[in-house]
C-alpha cells in the first residue's frame, strides 16, 4: 500500500512547523512545547512527540489537512490518569483542560463505588495496556442506560500514541469535511440524503478502496464480521495492522504474523490509520477489546490502529453485540443531526442486551452543538401487533383450518407483514410504529370483513370450532369467575389454558339453564345476547347484542340459527360492521322473522363479532310457540 494517500507525503520525525493545527516536536521538547501551546490555546499548533514513530509523522500530515482551527474541547467533570509515570512528560499537562477536576487513579481501586463518590462524567487517560478488565468494565457498565456517566477513554498503544490523542482533541474539522459513510456487509439500510451508503452490491461493483482512502470523511461507519484485527466489506477488509510498529514476541498474530498470505485479497485491504477521518466507527464485534480480553497482539489490533491514524474520535465493540437496521438507521440519522454516536447506538441497543456495546475513544461532541442523549430503547412492538402474531400462529400452525381453507393465503400473507414487523432488525427502522399500526389495522379490517362474511354465509366454517379444537388441547385453568348469564341466571366463567404454543386460552361461560353461552380467546371482545324467551310464528324476535371490546375500534357483528331453522327465518342485518370505544359497552340490535310455517319449539340463535382475526360468540335459547289466533 502506497503511505502516500491522496498526493500527501508523510513528515518526517524531526521537529519542522507546518501548517496545520498540529506540530511535530522532539519528545524532550514536548513538555516545555505543551507549556507554550496551554498558553496562547488556539494561537499556535498542538505538539505531538513522533521521535522513533514515523508512522505517527504520517498520521500528522494527514491531520492538517483534515482540520484546520484549534479549540479546546467542552471539559467533562472528571478525568484520571491512568500509569502516569508511563507517559512523556507533557501529557498530563496536555489532557488537563479535558476535565474539571482529576483524581488519583487510586480512586477506581473501587471501581463498583467509583460513581457514587464522583457522579458525572469521565475521562479516562493512558497507554493501552492499562485499559484492563479492571477498572474499565465497571466505568461503562454504569454508563448503561445513564448517559449521565459518560466514559471517554484517550489512549493509544504507547505513550506517544496517547500524547497524539489527546492532542487531537483540539482539533476542529475543515469547512469542507462534511462526507458522512456507511459501509455495511451485514446489512442493506434504506439511504439517508447526505449520507453515503454502501452495501454488499457495491462491494461487488465499486472500488471501494478508493472511496474510503480517497475521501475525507467527517463519520464514517464500517460494518461487517471480524474480529479485533479485520472488519469485512465483502472482498474488501478494513485492516488493523500497523507495519511500523514492531510484534510482542509471544503474542498470537493473524496469518500474516507468520508469514502466510492474507485470507482476504492483499490488493483490497484498507490500513484504517490512513482512513482520513474525524469520527471512525468499528460496527463489528471484538472491534475493540479490553486490553486484557484482545485476541491479537497490537500489532494489528483495529483499535490501536485507528488510533495512529488522523481520527479525533474512534468508536468501538468492546464485545459482542446485535448491531443492525436499527443502529444504522439511528447512526445515520445521529450523524446528519451532530449526536454522539456512542449514545446513539448504545442507546439503540438498549434493549437488546444488559450492556453498553461501544466505547468511545476521543471527547464527545459540544454541547452547545450536539442534540441531547437520546433515550435508551426497548424492543416493545406494538402490542396489536403481537396479539395478531399469536393469533396467526394459532390459525396458521393448528389443523383448525384444512390447508385448503380459503383464509389461509391471506393469513399467511399477514404473517409474513407481522414476523418483519416483529423481528428488531426491521422493527421500526424503516417504518415508524405509526406506520406499522395503521398497515395493520387495514389488513385486519379487511380480513375481520371477509370472515365475518364468511361466518354468516356458512355458520359451519372450520374457524367456529375453535373452541373446542383449542380446548381439546387445554388444561383448565382453576381460577372461576361467577359471572351473570344473559338470561339472568348465575354462571361460571372459566379458562382453558393452551398447552401448546400454536394452541389458544378460550374463555367459556356455562349457565346451568343455557349451556356454555359465550366463548371468547384472550382480549377478544366480550358478547352477551338478550331477547325474549318466546316469539310466535310469523313474528320477528328482537336481539339485542351487548358487546364490550379490549380495544377501541371496528367490529364486525352476525347472527346465525342452526341449520333446520334457516329456511324458516331471515336474519335483519345478516352482518353489520360498528365502532366502539375501549371498554364501553355497545348495543348492537339484530331481528329474526319467522315464517307462518316454523315448527312451533325451542330453538337457539348465536351472534358472533369479528375482531383482529378473533371471532367471539354468544348463544341464546328461545321458542317458537303456535300463532295466537
């Protein structure tokens, strides 16, 4: 790989101004450098000791032209220095305004009680050797779900690397550093205006090489499988190796450590310490662990190479992590309102498990500038959506209906809608919860429409055996309510639970005049059903059916007689479709006419209502008695 990116000629070691925002220096000038630069901050370049790290002279050239003013950064409220006595003199001093008051490291000897002494944020400084299971997990474990706690970490694998990161966080970006990148081989994200999106496509038809290197880039994300040393982008690899930097002998390497050819090939392999960015984000997991938990020597660790690089910010996976839609659509839309990255996707990750994925190498951004934390998430869809997707399971996966029944394409159809609608990588990522609910409303609407249809054309439709279908696969809850039948009479109702997960709770009221009188499954709507006991022949029976819905909204309502009646009555309407609200009752009026020929005896009606894919029923004995002449 060519070390001259872009026409730019890395700078050698030896003290020499330049113009930029940075100036190398001799490390025995650092100190007294530092001094005259903490002295007239934003009048003259920041210091960076290089002696014995050309590779770092480059990382320097490459920063001048990426930032163009010196500002100190907003101060967090703590900062400690990590190993002191390890780093050049000079860095202390430097990291002193990145904080408003510094403790000894003493103080993280009790890391679990560290916040409650010092409540706030925190800047951690040192070589990365020092950055260890202890004391770091417990600093950002706290920062899970409490942006309050914010930890910023400022290292590098020696003390030079770490006098460069601190010195980077003066710098301001360009006027015309404003690319903003998603690189991703694990995903393929909708495209955000003013954010440049690559998937796997593009891998296989750009040079995606040269659009990283060949591009100066305020946040860029790369995403895809690795491990602390690679991240994949199809044939391409976002490498972690530093050829400058000599190998800890004993230390496990890649397969280029000993000699052999790179599993990826050569001739597309991105350095990511010529990336020229402000702002890199490492989305795959292990991209950088703990000192103490690295797989690899830091010859070719991502995180330390990162770091030798331009980059003022490096955002990387301590660990594993479920990174996808969700945090690159939430990255992409942080990174176009100016929030913090790290807040962003731990945020969205939130729900996703008990940690906080992502570490923050570099001080966060203004406040004054970026918009604030936003707030952890919780993958919660709604719950219409989830009633429907056990319903559809039920429907679906039981042998309640043939496989030739006519719902089924439908529903299947909607299933399909749900699982997306369920699943965290496209929950709520393209579509917002708004959009969700009313696509399925519409879809439940027009399928409630065709079964209530269904229903009162053919009463014997397979979905109305349900109650015993699922019952017959229950066991019975022991927990009664007494209840009061429509007929006025004392009843029970009780609950059959499901036994399998593809097999529903049915709820039952039996009286001991009128039988099991309603069946209903979980938050399905409530019917009872009144009406004289007797009507003679040739008269119509008034029905009234009170229905109480779990939610508001339309419902879809029949009545149907058993099958030796049905020549001798007509049903007035034979189905309506009404509104209600949550939990208040609503009367809904049916007639019966008889003909003058119907067999005086008892009969029975059933009404039934139709509501997101669940059919309730009432059932009420009547009698026909003879014609009064």
């Amino acid at each position: 790989m060519n070390p001259a990116v872009n026409g730019r000629r890395p700078e050698q070691p030896s003290a020499s101004p330049v113009s930029g925002p940075f100036r190398t220096v001799a490390l025995d000038r650092f100190p007294a450098a530092v001094g005259e630069f903490l002295a007239a901050p934003g009048r003259a370049p920041v210091p960076v000791p290089v002696d014995g790290r050309a590779d770092l002279s480059d990382g320097v050239a490459a920063a001048n032209g990426l930032y163009s003013a010196v500002r100190p950064p907003a101060p967090l409220d703590f900062g400690v220095v990590l190993g002191a006595g390890d780093l050049p003199g000079g860095v202390a001093e430097l990291a002193r305004p990145l904080a408003r008051e510094w403790l000894d490291e003493k103080e993280l000897d009790d890391d679990a009680g560290f916040h409650d002494r010092y409540p706030g944020t925190l800047v951690v400084v040192g070589c990365y050797d020092r950055m260890n299971l202890s004391p770091v997990r417990a600093l950002l474990l706290a920062t899970y779900r409490g942006p309050e706690h914010a930890l910023t970490l400022l290292s590098g694998r020696d003390g030079a690397s770490v006098a460069w990161n601190v010195a980077k966080q003066y710098a301001r970006p360009g006027a015309g550093v404003e690319a903003l990148g998603l690189f991703t081989d694990t995903d393929r994200p909708p495209h955000l205006a003013g954010v440049k999106v690559f998937d796997d496509r593009d891998f296989e038809r750009a040079d995606i090489q040269a659009e990283i290197l060949g591009t100066r880039w305020r946040r860029v994300v790369f995403q895809g499988h690795g491990k602390d040393d690679s991240v994949n982008l199809g044939e391409f690899t976002i490498c972690g190796l530093n050829p400058a930097v000599p190998a800890v002998p004993g230390l496990l390497g890649p397969r280029c450590a000993y000699g052999l050819p790179c599993y990826k090939p050569e001739d597309k392999l991105v350095p990511l310490h010529r990336v020229e960015a402000v702002e890199l984000v490492l989305s795959a997991c292990n991209s950088g662990p703990l000192a103490d938990l690295a797989l690899y020597d830091p010859k070719y660790q991502l995180l330390l190479n990162a770091l030798d690089g331009p980059a003022r910010t490096v955002v990387s996976a301590v660990s594993v992590h479920d990174s996808d839609r969700p945090e690159n659509v939430a990255w992409m839309r942080a990174a176009l309102s100016g929030a913090d990255s790290v807040d962003t996707l731990n945020a969205s990750l939130a729900g996703s498990h008990p940690y906080p994925a992502f570490m923050r190498f570099g001080m966060p951004g203004e406040p004054d500038d970026a918009p604030p934390a936003p707030a952890p998430s919780d993958h919660r869809p709604d719950p219409l959506v989830l009633t429907t997707g056990r319903r559809l399971t039920a429907l679906l996966a039981s042998e309640l209906l043939p496989h030739h029944h006519a719902l089924r394409p439908r529903l299947a159809r909607l299933a399909r809608k749900v699982d997306q609608w369920v699943a965290r990588p496209t929950h709520s990522a393209d579509r917002s919860p708004q959009e969700i609910r009313a696509s399925l409303t519409a879809d439940l609407q027009s399928l409630d429409h065709v079964i209530a249809e269904q229903v009162a054309e053919n009463p014997e439709n397979e979905i109305m055996n349900y109650p015993a279908h699922f019952g017959d696969r229950s066991s019975l809850d022991p927990h009664v309510r007494e209840v009061t039948c429509h007929c006025g009479r004392p009843a029970q109702e009780f609950t059959r639970r499901g036994l399998l997960p593809h097999v529903l709770d049915t709820t039952c009221a039996v009286c001991m005049r009128c039988g099991d009188v309603t069946f209903r499954v979980p938050d399905a709507p409530a019917l009872l059903a009144y009406a004289d006991d007797e009507v003679g022949q040739g008269g119509v029976l008034e029905v009234r059916a009170a229905l109480t819905a779990s939610r508001p909204g339309p419902v879809r309502l029949g009545l149907f007689v058993p099958t030796y009646l049905r020549e001798d009555t007509t049903v007035e309407p034979a189905t309506v479709k009404v509104r209600v609200s949550h939990e208040q009752p609503r009367d809904v009026l049916f007639r019966v006419r008889f003909a003058e020929a119907t067999a005086p005896q008892a009969y029975y009606f059933t009404v039934f209502a139709v509501q997101d894919l669940a059919v309730s029923t009432a059932r009420r004995h009547f009698g026909v008695v003879p014609r009064r002449t």
